[in-house]
C-alpha cells in the first residue's frame, strides 16, 4: 500500500492543529481559569454594552421604515390589552387642569370640573384590562435584538438590516453555539467527575469545603456557558445555613444562576438520564434533597426531610421554587404553601430577566428542554439582575398561606414584577373599601391646601 | 387564517362600523368580556363589581352605572338595564377609542361630544338632561373622602363654589335670586371647552396579539 504524502495535506494538518490549539488556550485563559477563581475580565459586560448599541441601530431603522409607511408597530413583549401610564394621580390631573384653562395653575389645590376624567378613565381602564402595568410603558418600541424569533416586523427591515442579521446568524450558530456547547459538556462533565471523586472522601470539613469549590467552579462555567451576564444586588443578605432560600421561577437556568453565586442544597425529583447521573454524583459530594417519584406526592414526608435538613445547621441552605412551574418573568403567581410551612427563616430572592436580550422563559407546553437550551445557547446572552432581599420569618398569628403571600409580594415588588395576589377576591371584600377610601384620601389632600381660602357662600 | 378569519370579519363588520374599533380590538374586547362575564352571554353589575382594580376607584359607582345607562348607547332612548350584552359593552367602551390616525376635524369634533355627553350622562343620574346641585355634590362627595383630610361641610362647599362658576360664565346677568336650574348639556361643553379630551380621555390599545405564554399546563 502506497501513502499518499501530499504536501498540502501536510500544511493543512499543521494549520487545523495550530488553530485548535490557540482556541483551547483562549478558551482556558479567559474562560475556565476565571471560573475557578470566580474572577472576571469584564469580557462579557464589554459584550453586552455593544450588543445594545446595536440593537438600537437596528430599532431606529425599523422605526424609520414603518414610518415611512405610516403604519403601527408591534410591541411583542407585552401582553395588556391597554397601555397604562406610570403616572401619578397628582401628576394626571394637573396635565388634565393644564390642557383646559388658561390660568396658571402650578398647584394642583383647587377642585377641577374636569378633575373627573382622570377617575372616569382609569374606571374605564380597570374594566378594560386590570393587570397591573408592566415596568416599563408598553408604547415605546422594545429594540429588536436581530432574532428573528423575536420580531414581528419583518416587512420593514431593509437590506442593510438583512444583512446585519445574516451576519449575526453566522455568529451565532457557527461561532457562539459550538463555544458554548463545548463549555457546557466540560462544565458538567467536570462536575460529574469531581464530585465523585471528593465523594470518596471521609465526611469532614475538607470535604465541605472542596465541595463547595468544586461546585461554585462547574456552575460558574455553565454561567459562560450561556453567557449569562448577572448583577447581584445585596449581596449581604445572601441565604445562610439552616435557611430556606426561595425564588421566582421563570426557567431552568434559574438554578445555575443562583448557584453560582452560593452554594445550595437542591431539592427535586430523581430524573432518569443524564440529568439522573449529574444528581447522583452532586449528592455524593454534599447532602442535596432528592425525592422518589412516588415520595413526591406524600407531603409529609417531604415536609419532614425538609425539615430535618433545615434543623441541621451544617448543611447548606435549601434552594425552592414555590411557584412550582415556570412563568414568563412578568408576574409572580401563587406560592405553594409547604416550604412556608416548616418554620425555618426564609430568604426571597428575586430574579428578574432583560427581556432586550431574548426570552429566557421555558415554555414547557411548547418546546422541550433540550430545544429550549439551544435555544438559549444560540440567543446573544442572558441578561439577569437577582435580589437578596432580607431574611422574613413567620409571624405570630400568621399562617402559612399568608406568610407565603407576604414574601411573593416582597418579591414581586423589588423584581419589578407583578404580584398576581387576587383569587376570586372573596377574601379581599373587606379590603375594597379601605382602597376606595385610599383614593379618595389622595385626592382630597391635594386640595385641602386652600380649604381655608375658600369662600363659603 | 383564511376561511375562518373572513367569517369573525362578517360577524364583527357591524360592531366594527358603529364603534369605529378594529377587528384585533374588538376580538380582544370579546376576550375580555367573556372572562369578566364568566363565558355567558351578559354582565351584570355583580360582575363588573367584582374587578378588583376597580376597587380603588372613588366613582366607582357611577362608572359601573354607566355601562347599564341606555343613553351611552347612541340610540334616543333612557333608562338602565339589568344586564349588558357584548354589543352594548363595546359601544360604552368606544367612548373611549382613540382617534386614528387620520381622523378629520369634523370627526374629532363629533368624538368630543360623545366624550363630554358620556361624562353628563354620569352627573345627570335622573335623566333629566340637567345636572342639578343635589346630583353634582353627590358626585364631589363620592371624589373626596368621607373621613379624610376635607369633611362632609367642606365637600358640599366645593360642590356649590363649582356650581356657582359655571353658574356665573354661563348665564353672566343672572339676578341674586334667580335659582340656577342646573347644568345643562351645553353649559357644561362651555365650562370644558379648551379641555383636550383627545388625549385625556381615551386608553391606548396595544395592537398585539394579547394571548400570553404559560408554562406547563394552561390555566385561564
């Protein structure tokens, strides 16, 4: 048998090999050696901010085109059936006086005939559509973020724009998506690996203490994995041993997501699989709370594992979404009352998504998870900002549902979302008045001011 | 799309011509009616009662009243009804449409004057075309607190002052004894007359298709 030697064979080996090379070592420096030490270059935030300069190039032409055919606009994110303005009662009705006479009114302090628009209106409004505003007011246009999974407006993207978008295809899939996948196969690979291996040894403070770094290590390196750019607000509140720490829940990343910034003790069902095997090895490391299926539907029994985890002050916080399943990251819905129930101090968190840049909410019905995740991995980044937000205990004389409503409201408050409290309102109809009364105690502040001046006829 | 879409286009074409609404809107509307009647065909006042935002509102009353008042209905007639069907739902409601984006004077003039019959309608609870002093203070009482920072005497005061303003710019010669009747229709368009209602008193639709994503089992 005769080898063929071509020399450009040859160049070509030594091209691929010299490439591969310079891409692990890049991928080594920057990307997994900050994961073990939980440092960062900044690589990623540099990233987003010229993403966002981007999509705003893109939005403005968009704007343009429509303009010039003089048509409406979809907002995709939104789903009000009306636009509502953040504004306040004081606010309104001194825009409504202002449009009407033509005196100088700078106080807001005197009854208005026309005051009576801005009650009618928002009536009319709460009849119209009576969940709450979104943050941010749904008229101006979200910037399309080049996924065309994502925008609704394709008739008036020009050439140019077309362009930019085939460009950031390219990117994505050919470049990001093969990066990212091979950092995740390592990350979990790792993880897998190196918990086994601390699992063998003895029980002790070593052990606990490698078993945090091991797993703070894996989880940041899925955090690049999905390029997951993550503000931490309040750090000093983070959840501590013997606590329960609760969140919102709007997709499966949620837990690297916290994770790596913490070390927490899992709670879930024992899946089949390759999910199966990674929960396997976590628990050889550290205590983590896996249920049998069948155990899942007996609450006693859960409840008193959870318990026993909680009282046991060396073991690692508990990680729980009460929520149960994943919602769109607009509003917090009902809680489940059982974690609530054991008694321990709970720790909120609060996790909310930049919806600029892709849509990280999993919708189970739709797409299964592995579409889900390259999905994910084939979107520019994930953009997330968490809360800690203080530590709440339960009450004297509070029970378990309320306790659990009073830490949803505290999250929905700070996460910006809305706290989807009312169930039938048969509960609330002693509260209706005292909100009826609210208003109206508003209003009439702002004219008590020249109550003195008037004159009595 | 296709077939079925052409068939809810024939259904609505009329709603769509007298209420100016577009078919998106109006579909939503229907959505919206539907949970808020618990998928009958009619709302009664418990219903709208029970919206929770509405709560908060000091004229609540009056706003319920006046999607069941028959005058908000652009036909002559007067009185109130028990129950409203989705028809007389999205007429009250096109009260408050905005105005497209090409509209001509005339039609923006003809739209003010619904808005500001709408908002007499809600004064004028007898339905005898004229606000008196009695109805306007009731409406004054129910803006401001009962228990608040203005009391009882101090809102009936503010009641009769606005009264005695619209009083004096409308019927300027009016002798010290002379009982003022009440406000009339076009007094009360003399008294708003630089009002921009165009922007105040109308709600922003999205036009987006409003049906939202849930994951795992759908519940509403």
């Amino acid at each position: 048998m005769e080898l063929f030697f071509n020399p450009f064979d040859n160049l070509v080996c030594i091209l691929l090999g010299i490439s591969f090379t310079v891409w692990f070592t890049l991928l080594l420096v920057f990307i997994i050696v900050p994961a073990i030490f939980g440092v960062s270059f900044g690589i990623r935030r540099l990233y987003m901010k010229s993403l966002l300069k981007i999509f705003e190039w893109a939005t403005l032409r968009i704007e343009r085109g429509a303009k010039e055919k003089n048509h409406q606009l979809y907002k995709p994110y939104s789903n009000a059936i009306i636009a509502k303005e953040p504004t306040s009662l004081e606010e309104e009705i001194k825009e409504i006086r202002r449009s009407g006479s033509n005196r100088d009114l700078d106080s807001a302090s005197e009854f208005e005939m026309s005051d009576i628009f801005y009650f009618a209106r928002r009536g009319v409004e709460s009849i119209m559509d009576d969940e709450v505003t979104k943050r941010f007011s749904a008229e101006e246009l979200e910037s399309w973020n080049l996924l065309t999974r994502s925008n609704y407006n394709f008739q008036y993207i020009s050439m140019r724009l077309t362009v930019l978008w085939g460009l950031g295809l390219l990117i994505r899939y050919g470049i990001l998506l093969p990066l990212r996948v091979t950092l995740a196969f390592t990350g979990v690979g790792l993880l897998v690996f190196l918990t086994s291996v601390i699992g063998l040894l003895p029980n002790g403070r070593i052990k606990n203490f490698l078993s945090q770094k091991v797993h703070l290590m894996c989880y940041r390196i899925c955090v690049r994995a999905l390029t997951a750019i993550i503000t931490y607000h309040d750090s000093e509140n983070k959840p501590k041993n013997g606590g329960i720490c609760v969140a919102n829940h709007t997709s499966p990343i949620d837990v690297i997501i916290l994770a790596s910034d913490g070390c927490y003790a899992m709670v879930g069902q024992i899946h089949g699989g390759l999910m199966g095997v990674i929960q396997k090895s976590m628990v050889k490391a550290c205590p983590h709370i896996w249920f049998e299926r069948s155990e899942v539907k007996d609450r006693h029994l859960v409840a008193k594992r959870l318990s026993d985890h909680v009282e046991d002050k060396s073991k690692l916080p508990i990680l729980i979404f009460p929520e149960g399943t994943c919602i769109n990251n607009t509003s917090v819905m009902m809680f489940k009352k059982g974690s609530f129930d054991i008694g321990a101090t709970v720790y909120p968190v609060a996790i909310k998504y930049d919806p600029r840049f892709g849509d990280a909410f999993w919708n189970s019905s739709k797409f299964g998870m592995v579409n889900y995740l390259l999905r994910m991995m084939s979107s520019w980044a994930i953009v997330c900002s968490v809360w800690y937000l203080p530590p709440m205990s339960r009450e004297e004389g509070e029970d378990a549902v309320q306790f659990a409503n009073r830490v949803k409201a505290a999250i929905a408050r700070q996460g910006g979302l809305v706290d989807l409290l009312w169930d039938g309102g048969l509960k609330r109809a002693k509260v209706k008045d005292t909100f009826k009364e609210e208003q109206q105690k508003l209003y009439s502040k702002m004219l008590v001011g020249t109550q003195e001046d008037r004159s009595r006829s | 799309m296709g077939a079925s879409q052409t068939r809810s286009e024939s259904v609505y074409q009329e709603l769509m011509d007298k209420t100016g609404f577009s078919l998106e809107q109006i579909k939503n509307l229907k959505k919206r009616f539907l949970h808020l009647s618990g998928n009958e065909e009619t709302i009664s006042r418990e219903n709208l009662d029970a919206i929770p935002a509405l709560a908060n509102n000091p004229i609540r009353k009056q706003i319920i009243e006046a999607f069941f008042d028959k005058r908000n209905q652009r036909s002559s007639e007067v009185g109130h009804l028990e129950e409203i069907g989705f028809e007389q739902f999205v007429m009250v409601m096109s009260h408050f449409r905005p105005p497209a984006l090409r509209t001509s004077v005339e039609e923006r003039e003809v739209m003010r004057k619904e808005k500001l019959q709408f908002l007499f309608n809600m004064h004028d609870t007898d339905n005898d075309g004229v606000i008196t002093l009695v109805e306007y203070r009731k409406v004054v009482e129910e803006l401001l607190s009962k228990s608040g920072a203005i009391g009882h005497e101090a809102a009936r005061a503010i009641a009769d002052a606005a009264m005695l303003e619209v009083a004096s710019t409308n019927v300027p010669d009016m002798a010290p004894d002379d009982f003022y009747e009440g406000i009339t229709f076009e007094h009360f368009e003399q008294i708003l007359k630089g009002l921009e209602m165009e922007s105040r008193m109308h709600i922003r639709f999205l036009d987006v298709d409003t049906s939202t994503m849930r994951c795992g089992k759908s519940t509403s």
